[in-house]
C-alpha cells in the first residue's frame, strides 16, 4: 500500500550568480513553516539531486521578542543546507538562493535579514550596486592564511597538468583546498582532470576542494575552475566560498582588496567580491551577485 503525502512544501529552484537562466549554480530552496526531521531534510535533497538544497524557516527575532512568524515581515530565519549525502555547514550559492527566494519570491519587506547557520549568523542584504538594483550582498568568513606548497606528482597528473606552466601553489590548511596558477587562461579551459584517480590517490596532505585560477583580462580581475570529487562534486558550477579564497591569494599580487571573477564552468558563473576587515583582520569576504528562479512548485511529504 502506497502512503499518501500529508503535506505540501513550496519551493523554488534558483541559479545563483548567474547572468541569465540555465547559469550560474543551482540550488533548491524549500520554504519550511515547522521544523522537518533530518531524514526528511535529506530525503528531499536527495530527490532534489541538486549540488544543494535549501530549507528556510522563519524564527522569532529574541531581541524585539516579535512573535510574528509571517514570511513577508520575518527578518530571522533558520537556513539549512544539505547534499545528496549529508548537511554542510556553509554554502554560499545556496545561501544566496535562499536570499533571492526571500527579497524577489517572497516579497520580504525588509533589505537585510540574519540567516541562523551551523556556522553562526550570516547578514543578508538587498542592495543597489554599481548603479543596478537588488543584488545581493552576503558577507560571510574567510581562511585568513595559506602556505606556498608544491602539489605532488600523482596530484599534478592526475589533474592532467602536464606541460602547463603553474607560476605559484598555495594550500588553505582548514579549508583543504589547493589553489593553483595557471599561466594560460586557455589551458585552465582545456583541462581535463581523472576524477577517478584523484579519489583513489594518497596524498600527505587532505584535500578537498582544488581550484586553477589564472589572471582575469579587461573584464575579469581573475578566471577560475573549482573541482571537488571528494565532497561528490566533480566541478563547481560556481563555488562561492572557494571564491573568498581565491580573493585571499589574489589580494597581493594584484594589489587590491575588490575583484568581478567569473569561475569558467560548462555553466558560468559572476561574482563581485570584497575583502573585509574585522577586527584588523582580512578574516571576511562580501560576496555580491544575482539569482534567476528557474522552477517553482510544491513538495511533498
């Protein structure tokens, strides 16, 4: 006997930084009025097989003990993040997604809201940039250091790096991400790496996420792409997070604390970015962008 859905869950499919439809990276956004069980969370996301699925969930804002949960007029809201395979404490397209579905979906009366994470409070606001209306801005925190290192052989070759020339390599310990120079934006476009082999390698140091980067051109400040089979992912449509990173490594040789990035995936992505300090700390990146709602519905469960 087949059980029947008992309840229905708006949500919406959104590409975040994106230019135009089909762009970017997507992510689903389910709007949750009560609190589901983490099976279910990732259940759905499992369905939804999307690099990431959101579930929203209005809160009661402590400070001015507001007992109004409305969608329209909350400005706190609990954010989750799952992949096929497990939550994550912090993603950026996803949580940008989730800001799109709020100020342009929604209709929130309100340009700046909190998203309660794993990971802490995150500001959210709508705002004017660069004379063009409602982008979102979304700050949230960066790995404040990395070491020069040189990648190993197997690594290298199974990336498929084999005459290309890398001007530099540095790896983010926390984050376990390598970050690699190509000297050639049209051989970062050409690369073609093993993912297979770069699962079943060893290496001395864990790893995560890999990102090749090249110096951008009259439009781009830098050009990147993001690999990461290890999370199950094995290209990045546009990895935000990883983007703070690359904003970390770029800041002294170009000497510039603001970049527009385009991370060169099948899809295509834009970012603005802006290197903040806290604390006399460059330990917070601003990430700027755009989302397009692609698909809408209801879920059941």
């Amino acid at each position: 006997m087949i059980s029947t859905p008992i309840q229905k869950i708006p949500f919406y499919q959104v590409d975040a930084f994106a230019t135009q439809p089909f762009s970017g990276n997507p992510a689903a956004v389910f709007l949750c009025d009560e609190t589901l069980s983490d099976k279910q969370y990732l259940n759905i996301a499992r369905e939804m097989y999307l690099p990431e699925t959101t579930f929203l969930r209005p809160l009661i804002d402590k400070k001015t003990k507001k007992e109004n949960l409305n969608w329209q007029t909350a400005n706190l809201f609990e954010v989750r993040w799952f992949m096929i395979n497990e939550e994550t404490n912090l993603c950026g397209h996803a949580t940008l997604a989730a800001a799109h579905v709020i100020f342009e979906e929604i209709k929130n009366i309100h340009t700046e809201v909190t998203f309660r994470t794993r990971s802490g409070d995150l500001v959210i606001r709508k705002d004017d940039f660069e004379g063009e209306e409602n982008f979102i801005k979304m700050q949230f925190p960066v790995e404040e250091s990395f070491e020069n290192r040189t990648p190993e052989a197997n690594l290298l070759k199974s990336l498929g790096i084999e005459n290309q020339k890398i001007n530099s390599s540095v790896y983010f310990p926390i984050k376990q991400t390598w970050i690699l120079e190509f000297e050639s934006q049209e051989e970062l476009e050409k690369l073609k790496p093993n993912f297979e082999e770069l699962i079943k390698n060893k290496y001395q140091n864990p790893i995560k996420k890999i990102g090749i980067t090249v110096k951008g051109n009259s439009k781009y400040d830098f050009i990147s792409r993001c690999f990461c089979p290890w999370i199950g992912i094995n290209e990045d449509a546009l990895s935000a997070v990883s983007h703070g990173l690359f904003a970390k490594y770029w800041q002294p040789q170009l000497n510039k604390n603001t970049f527009f990035a385009y991370q060169a995936s099948k899809r295509g992505g834009h970012i603005h970015l802006q290197l903040l300090k806290e604390n006399g700390k460059d330990n917070q990146v601003l990430l700027i962008g755009k989302g397009i709602t692609t698909l809408e519905g209801n879920g059941r469960i």
